[in-house]
C-alpha cells in the first residue's frame, strides 16, 4: 500500500527565509506525487505535481519540488517565505494504475514576521 | 463562483441520528472523490464516482457510510446511526475525469458527532 509521510507537523521560518517542508513516501513504483495548500476554512488547492515528466517541478506561489527516487523524497521548497505562506500543506501520492490519493498527515507552517 | 461547493458547512448530530452531506462539483467534471480528514490529519479517501457509476468505495469505514451520484452530478453523502468517531470534515473533490486530472476540492462539511 501507498503511504506518505511528513516530517515536521509544525514547521516556523521567518519571513524572507527558505522553506523546506519534507515528504517521503513508500513505493516499489514511483508514484505520482503532489503537493497541496489548504488555507483555514478553504479547500485544498494543488501547488504542484510531479508526473514523472521532471524531476523539478516548478508551482504556484514560488513554490518548487524535487523528486529523488533515490531517497524516495519529493521535498517542498520555497527560497523565501512571505506572510501569506502560512497555511497547512499536505504531501499526497497516486499510482499511475489507481485513482485513490494517499495524503501525508500535513506540515503546518509559520511565518514569523 | 464555478468552484466545488458543500453543504452544509457544519453540521452538528447526535450519535445515531443519519445525516446526508452534498456536494455540487464543477460543471462537466466526470470524476468525484469523498474524503474524511479528521482534527490533525490528512484526508483519507472514502469512495470515488465517474460520472453516474461509483467504481471504488473501498474506503468507507463501515455500511453505515453510502454515497450517491444518480445523475452524475451532484452528490450526497449518507451516514447512518452516527457515531462519535465519524467526527471529521468531509471532502469532496471533482475532476475532468480519472487520471492525472487536477481534483478541485471543495470547502468541506465539518461534521460534529456529540
């Protein structure tokens, strides 16, 4: 089965500082990965996904990611962080013969003025 | 606005009472997913429809949980006899279709159980 972890529940950058929110997931198949952005009382909106096309995907917001098999990693980034970053991010996998998405348990970020 | 709309925003029950949770999707998208987050976790799927057809409701916790899409567009979700742990925020999210199709998801039901 698919599984996705987050590292870091809470993570707290202050604004103008990187941001690297960890996701690893578990596979014998490099599945399909995204990342998401959830604001309070909103939905979940995609920030990026890698479909095995790039192994640096470029999203919304200055976000980016990159895919390592190696280290079955798909770790976010961003060079520097503004006060409308704050918000949950959740990491989530799919495998390319499925249609479930396993979501990671969310990375909640902080920015600090 | 033509994004994923919920309804309602919260809903409060008492254990055992039914509840029915709707979902109004994007016009034309074929595909919609349910999910259930609970407080401090990510959503975890329940069950997933194209168009009229619902191909996989292999996460539904139990039968008291049943998912409807009759005409391929708007979509309730039915819980029945509920329970204090079926408290959580419900997803919904649509697509164009399976794939690799970007769910838009909608604002959730925030279902509280007392």
């Amino acid at each position: 089965a698919q599984s996705v972890t987050q590292l870091g529940s809470h993570v707290s950058v202050s604004e103008g500082a990187l941001v690297l929110l960890r996701c690893n997931y578990s596979s014998s198949v490099p599945p399909y990965l995204f990342w998401y952005v959830q604001y309070p009382n909103q939905g979940l909106q995609l920030l990026l996904k890698y479909t095995s096309a790039a192994t640096l995907v470029k999203g919304i917001n200055g976000f980016e990611a990159e895919f390592k098999k190696s280290e079955t990693s798909f770790h976010l980034t961003k060079p520097s962080a503004h006060m409308s970053d704050a918000a949950e991010y959740f990491c989530a996998a799919r495998t390319s013969t499925g249609n479930q998405f396993y979501f990671g348990t969310g990375t909640s970020l902080t920015v600090i003025p | 606005g033509a994004g994923v709309s919920q309804s309602p925003r919260y809903k409060v029950a008492k254990r055992g009472q039914d509840v029915a949770l709707r979902c109004d999707p994007i016009s034309g998208h074929v595909s919609l997913f349910w999910y259930q987050q609970a407080l401090g976790q990510g959503p975890e799927f329940l069950t997933y429809f194209q168009n009229e057809a619902q191909l996989d409701k292999s996460g539904l916790p139990s039968d008291r949980f049943f998912a409807e899409r009759p005409e391929g567009s708007v979509s309730t979700l039915k819980i029945q006899r509920t329970q204090q742990e079926d408290s959580a925020v419900y997803l919904c999210a649509s697509s164009l279709a399976g794939g690799l199709n970007e769910q838009f998801f909608g604002p959730g039901t925030r279902l509280t159980v007392l």
